[in-house]
C-alpha cells in the first residue's frame, strides 16, 4: 500500500462517503468516491426525488464502513482484480 494512498484526510464516517484522496498508480492519478451503504442509498433515492432518472458516481466504490482500514482493503482488493478505475 506504500505510495498509493498519496492523500488522504480523515475519512468521514459519520457522514458514509470519503472522496479526499488520489491514489497514484503507474504513473496515473486516480479519485476513487468512497460510499458506505446506507449513505449510497440515501445519496441514489435523492437523485431520484430529483428527477434525474440515473445516479452516476465517478469511480464509486462500496465499502462496508468508511475507515481507512476498509479503503486500504478496497484498494488492495482493486488492484488484485484489474483496477478498474478512471484517471484524472
């Protein structure tokens, strides 16, 4: 995990989503949004109040609880399959 996480400020457990940090990898930077559960539900169900009829999140990752423990495993895990997320 050394020389991924490039920053990252306290992750916002209270408030279920984190999206403060770049991970630098093979030269690319990458902006991962960190949701938990619930607070991806809450944030999908306002869009639909909304009207809009679609939720998009830019390299949305789901963790169980939004720590720097489980975005370290995310992230891990992210890597091991194919990292599929999208630069900056």
């Amino acid at each position: 995990m050394a020389g991924l996480l490039r920053r990252a400020g306290a992750p916002h457990r209270v408030k279920g989503w984190f999206s403060d940090v770049l991970i630098e990898r093979e030269g690319q930077l990458y902006r991962p949004a960190f949701y938990d559960p619930i607070r991806l539900g809450q944030e999908i169900a306002e869009e639909m109040a909304r009207g809009a009829g679609f939720f998009r999140e830019a390299n949305l990752v789901v963790v169980d609880r939004v720590t720097r423990a489980y975005m370290e495993a995310a992230i891990s895990a992210l890597i091991d399959n194919g990292f599929n997320l999208l630069p900056e």
